[in-house]
C-alpha cells in the first residue's frame, strides 16, 4: 500500500510523525508536507509563485518526507499532478492537525483541504484531527485510535470516499463505542475580533476567538464539545441540491418557459 501524507502544521509536526510512523506498518508512506505552519489555508493555491520542495530526513522505516514552501494545496497538487504522477498513492491522510476541523471550520482548514485534493484525484482519503497533539500520552491515544479507523475503512472495507477524524482530549475515551458518525454542524466563537493598536498606534485586528459549544443536535460540533470523538462523510460537491430546483423555477420563468 503506498500512502500519501500532508498537513497544515508544517513537516516538523508531533501529529504528522506520529502518524506516519503509524501507517508505515501499513506499507510505503510518502510526505509532502509546508516547510512551516499554514494553518487555515484552506484549499489556498500559491499562483504566480515560485514553489520549492527540499528532501528531509525520514522519520522511520518506509517513509519518505519532503518538505515544500508553499501551502498544503500545494503540496497536495505537487504530489498527485507531479512528483507521484507514476508512482500515485492508495490513500491520501491529512493530519494530525493541532485542534478540531468541526463543522464549519472544516471550510478553512488546510487539512480538510488536503483530504479533499484527495477526493479530487478520486483517491480514498481522510483528515485527522485532535484537540491537540503538544501532549505525547494524548498523541499516541489519538494516532493509535485514528489508525484503527483508517484500517477498518479504507484496508478492510475498502471506503472510497474521504472522512474527517476529530478526537477530543477530555471526558470520553476514544473508542468505537463512543465514535459519533453524524454530520457537520455551525461552529461559532465568542469573541473573534479583537481591535487592538501596535506601538505607534495605528490600528489593527487579530482574528482568534474561543469556540463556542452551541450547536444543534446530532452535529460534529454538538458532539466533539461534549467530549465524544466524531466522524464525518465529506465530499467536494458544495451543490446546494435542497435548493436547486427552485433556483431553476426561477430561471425558467426569467426566460419565458
């Protein structure tokens, strides 16, 4: 099995080693990760930019890393249109990115989006992530049970659609038992603009915030902030289908049909 691994924390990242030492029990893993932290990227391309990728040290046994300038697109586009275009991965894993990819948020996280490069290519994939990967003893619960999740659908069952892993840190265990397959939710922050001025003051912003844990039921967001690890089917397709027949009612009457 060759697998393919990137992320938005940068090639030095505990998630993405961790992790990659994992899945080499699986086969040959390749890495082409930013040579520095893109976090919220998003599936941002580097046009009109002059991109390099440099050979780095492997992190073990069946595993190969380069590191690359630009974001986690690409390197994702890097990887897939060029560099394994003869040698092209079974499974794409993104992560394991340093906090939640819930909800919304999975709209500007460069880890979702290495995943769904994935699903672009038509290759199986996942992202992973977890409420942080600083403490080694939650690292390798996370990367253990994230493994398990990875050989059960995309090694047994086959799954050829891309997934998104969260693991929260706190209250439940990470275990099957506890995993909640449920759809993406609304997540909101308290708090997300803070207006504040430099030395010479002169006025600026800095965008954080602290999550809120509102949100409907039955939703990733509602769950991962109750403590449970959650699970979600993704796919590129932003098609709005409840809606679209009604846009094209309106269409049609525009043009006189």
């Amino acid at each position: 099995m060759h697998i393919f691994m990137t992320n938005d924390d940068g090639f030095e990242s505990p998630g993405l080693i961790e992790m990659a030492k994992k899945l080499a029990r699986l086969g040959r893993v390749t890495v082409i990760a930013p040579n520095r932290g893109r976090s919220s990227c998003s599936s941002s391309l580097s046009l009109q930019t002059y991109l390099r990728m440099w050979h780095k040290e492997s992190y073990g046994e069946n595993i190969s890393v380069l590191s690359c300038n630009g974001t986690t697109a690409d390197c994702c586009k890097l990887a897939l249109e060029h560099w394994l275009r003869n040698d092209m991965p079974d499974l794409v894993v993104s992560g394991i990115n340093n906090g939640f990819n819930n909800g919304t948020d999975c709209l500007y996280s460069g880890t979702v989006a290495g995943a769904l490069e994935g699903a672009v290519f038509g290759i199986p994939s996942i992202a992973l992530s977890a409420d942080t990967i600083k403490d080694k003893d939650f690292l390798e619960k996370a990367s253990s049970f994230a493994f398990e999740v990875i050989r059960k659908y995309f090694v047994d069952m086959k799954y050829k659609g891309t997934l998104s892993l969260n693991m929260p840190k706190d209250k439940e265990d990470l275990t099957w038992g506890n995993l909640k397959v449920t759809k993406l939710g609304v997540q909101r922050y308290e708090n997300a603009i803070r207006e504040m001025k430099d030395p010479s003051g002169h006025l600026g912003f800095w965008l954080s915030g602290k999550m809120l844990p509102d949100a409907a039921p039955d939703t990733d967001v509602f769950w991962i902030h109750r403590g449970y690890p959650t699970l979600t089917a993704l796919t590129w397709n932003m098609t709005d289908r409840d809606n679209l027949d009604a846009v094209k009612s309106v269409a049609r009457q525009m043009a006189g049909e």
